[in-house]
C-alpha cells in the first residue's frame, strides 16, 4: 500500500519537475530567438506599413526608426504636431519609406474617423499600441491632482485607444490572412501595482485583452502580443530616471523590441534586467513589491518637499 503510494508520489514529482524543466527551456529559447543577434520578423510578407501610436518620442518612437531601417512605411500618431513634423523629416533623411503622421490626442474620443481616413488606403502589416499615460510618481488614487480628468485621460489613451485601433485595423489583417498586433504593456501589469493602481489595471487590461484576441483570433493569420518593458528612461520618467545597465534608454530597448516583434504572446524582450524584474515580480512574494511602492511614495514626499 505504502511502496504503492510512494510510487504515485514519484511519478507525481517527476511530471512536476518535468512541466518546470519544460518552462524553463521553453523561456530560454523565447530569449534566443529574440536575442539582438536573430533575425528580425519579416514584416513585409504582411504588408508595407507600420502604424505607432505615441511614436514621436520615447519607446515608441525608438520603435518607429527600428521599423523605417528595416523598409517599413511608418504612420505615426501622437498630439505634437512639430514633434510629428521633425520626426518624419528625420526618418526621410536617413531612410527611402514613407512617413505619414496624425496630430491626435487619444484622451478624446472623436478623433477616430480622421484615423480611419487615412489607415483604409494603406495595407498594414503591424499596428502598434504604444500610446500610455500614468502620473510620474507613486502616488495614492485620491492624492492624484484632478483625479477624475485623469481617470477619464488614463482610460482613453491607455485602453480605449487599443480596442478601437484594434477593431479598426483587424479587419484588413484578416481578409489578407496576416498582421501583427503588439500592444506595449509593462511589467506592472502582470501584478497589482498599489500607487499605480490605476495604470496596473489599465496594462492588466492590456495583457487579458491580448491574450483573448490571441484566442479568438488563433485561425486568423494575425499574431498578437504583448511587449512589457520595466522600467526605461524615456521623456515620461525622464525627471527621475536615467540610462543606466538596467535601464536601457528608449532606443537601446527599441532595438530590443524590434527583435521580439511577432515571436512570442508575452515578451519583456530579451534585455536581462527586464526580464529578471519580472521574474522578481513573479517569485518574490506581493508584499516585498508593495514595501518597495511604499517606500516610493515617501522618497517622492521627501522630493518634493525638497523642491
Ligand atoms: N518608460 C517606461 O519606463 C515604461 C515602462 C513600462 C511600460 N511603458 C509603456 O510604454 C509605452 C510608451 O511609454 P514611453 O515611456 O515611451 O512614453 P513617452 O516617452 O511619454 O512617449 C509618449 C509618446 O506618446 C505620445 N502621447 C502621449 N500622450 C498622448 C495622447 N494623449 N495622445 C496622443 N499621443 C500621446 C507622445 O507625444 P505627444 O506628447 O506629442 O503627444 C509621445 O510620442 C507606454 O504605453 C508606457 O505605459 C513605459
């Protein structure tokens, strides 16, 4: 009965042991593949543009010059007109592509026919939902200055926007059998992010989103993913956070990113930091992650008392 037991326990164990090993080296070799030393997606079986969303600075637009380098037509959209304008003169003097751009604010909600205007006469092969707001520090919901504007902004630019350009561009992808969707979450998003609270949801949001449409959408020839950078310094945390070995600037993650485009559902990229981060994230009981936030909190106080 016992040596019985004790056999089933065995098998038990090594299943176990078998499906972790298995993770393991199915998480390896989503690293390799998407290592800066492989071979970059072919885009350009799927179609001949790029559309970014917040792509005339910080990850988005390290995105949008990784694209153009590799023949892409870039259409970037964003609220800055001359930022648009310097950006798609600075794409057409080192690249032969085509640069379309959109001054648009995704906090609004009528700014999608204008957007439809111009995606139905262009044959998209990636769409990237990149555009993403949050308050620059830890902060409690109530502290956050004008708190329901921001909730409002937050969930417009954040969560909005990815539903209707998604529902917008999917169609063309899937009558020609092909397209990528990536939409850039963040780390956070794979936790609960007190002081963050309402950013968290919105990229939880993003990743659940993703990964549904991967489902439903499995037949369809569209890849969807989700990109999760940690954290990089880029203009949105520039007042707090430089480049260092474990924070990439934008463009040093872009050429990250660009690398891990099509090839997994859910992807920190290959750089190391990110990803020990979120393995952090993932081992590391909550309450270690919460402390931390806390402690956020209070050095942002000391901060701006400072000032
Ligand atoms: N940086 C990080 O540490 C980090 C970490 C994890 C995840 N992420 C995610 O990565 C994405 C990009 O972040 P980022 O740090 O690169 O941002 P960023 O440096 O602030 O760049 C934002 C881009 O979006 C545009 N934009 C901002 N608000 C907009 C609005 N309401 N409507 C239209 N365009 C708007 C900006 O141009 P205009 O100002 O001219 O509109 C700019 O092109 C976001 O989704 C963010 O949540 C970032």
């Amino acid at each position: 009965m016992i040596s019985g037991c004790t056999s089933y326990l065995w098998v038990a164990g090594v299943c176990v042991v078998a499906y972790y090993l298995f993770k393991i080296a199915k998480y390896f070799a989503r690293l390799c593949n998407e290592s800066l030393w492989s071979k970059t997606f072919d885009f350009q079986k799927y179609g001949n543009w790029a559309v970014v969303t917040g792509g005339s600075d910080g990850i988005g637009k390290a995105l949008t010059m990784e694209f153009a380098q590799s023949g892409m037509n870039v259409f970037i959209l964003a609220r800055t007109k001359q930022k648009l304008e310097n950006m798609e003169k600075e794409i057409k003097s080192m690249y032969k592509v085509s640069v379309k751009t959109l001054a648009v604010d995704f906090s609004k909600e009528d700014i999608y026919q204008a957007i439809q205007d111009e995606v139905s006469e262009l044959d998209i092969a990636v769409l990237v939902n990149n555009v993403g707001m949050t308050h620059p520090e830890p902060i409690a919901l109530l502290d956050v200055p004008n708190v329901e504007k921001y909730s409002n902004d937050v969930i417009h630019v954040n969560t909005f926007a990815l539903m209707k350009l998604t529902a917008m561009i999917l169609p063309q992808m899937t009558s020609r059998k092909g397209g990528i969707v990536v939409n850039v979450s963040s780390v956070i998003g794979s936790t609960i992010s007190p002081f963050f609270a309402l950013y968290g949801a919105t990229k939880s949001c993003m990743n659940t989103f993703t990964e549904a449409m991967r489902q439903e959408y499995s037949d369809s020839g569209v890849i969807f993913q989700c990109i999760a950078p940690a954290i990089t310094a880029t203009p949105a945390v520039a007042s707090r956070t430089k480049s260092n070995f474990m924070i990439p600037s934008s463009a040093l993650f872009g050429k990250y990113a660009i690398k891990a485009i099509g090839k997994s559902a859910y992807t920190n990229t290959s750089f190391l930091w990110h990803n020990v981060f979120q393995l952090m994230l993932y081992v590391l009981p909550n309450v270690v992650f919460f402390n931390a936030m806390r402690k956020g909190v209070e050095d942002a106080l000391i901060n701006t008392k400072k000032e």
